[in-house]
C-alpha cells in the first residue's frame, strides 16, 4: 500500500516539476530598466537590461537593479511552487480528510 503512494508521489513530484517549469513569473527593477523572468521551480529563464534607462557606466546601480529584480521573480516562482505544492497534497489525499491540507502549508 505505501510502496504503491510512494510510487505515486515520485511520479506526482516528477510531473508538478514539469508544470513549475512551464510556469513563467515576472519582475522589473528601475522603472523596467532590468527585467527578470523566472520559471516556478525558481530558475531564471532570461534577464533584459534597458540600455536606454540606465547608466551602464554605474556597475553598482546596475547590480542593485540586477539583485533586486532577481530577488523579487524568486520570491513570486516561490509562491507558485508553494501553490502548485498544496494542490498536489490535497489531490493525494483521500476523500474527506482534504482539510487536512491546510496542516503542510
């Protein structure tokens, strides 16, 4: 019985890993001068720097912006996962005890 949830869990982790990956958050520094993006399992999938709203000669303002930005699409990919997390325990719990949900959050 538990090898069988066991299984089940492995294949329910492997395929929410493939659906946080799907899922893109956003995130903007310096009025868009740096934009992040990032997928739910917390990897950044493409930065975009605005040449024309920054003084590329300022490394550090630059960094800031970078860091800042960077920090925020985790942050917002986290809460997805935490979503998508939820989901997936309260899809394997059996029927009546779903409230029991709220106890892994």
């Amino acid at each position: 019985m538990f090898g069988d949830m066991l299984g089940n869990m492995e294949e329910k982790q492997a395929e929410m890993k493939k659906k946080l990956a799907e899922m893109s958050v956003n995130s903007e520094s310096g009025d868009g001068a740096v934009k992040i993006t990032a997928n739910a399992n917390r990897e950044i999938t493409n930065i975009s720097i605005d040449s024309e709203k920054l003084d590329l000669s300022d490394l550090e303002q630059l960094e800031d912006l970078m860091m800042v930005a960077i920090n925020r699409a985790l942050e917002l990919a986290a809460e997805k996962e935490a979503e998508e997390s939820q989901s997936l325990i309260k899809d394997m719990l059996p029927p009546g005890l779903d409230g029991l949900s709220g106890m892994f959050g």
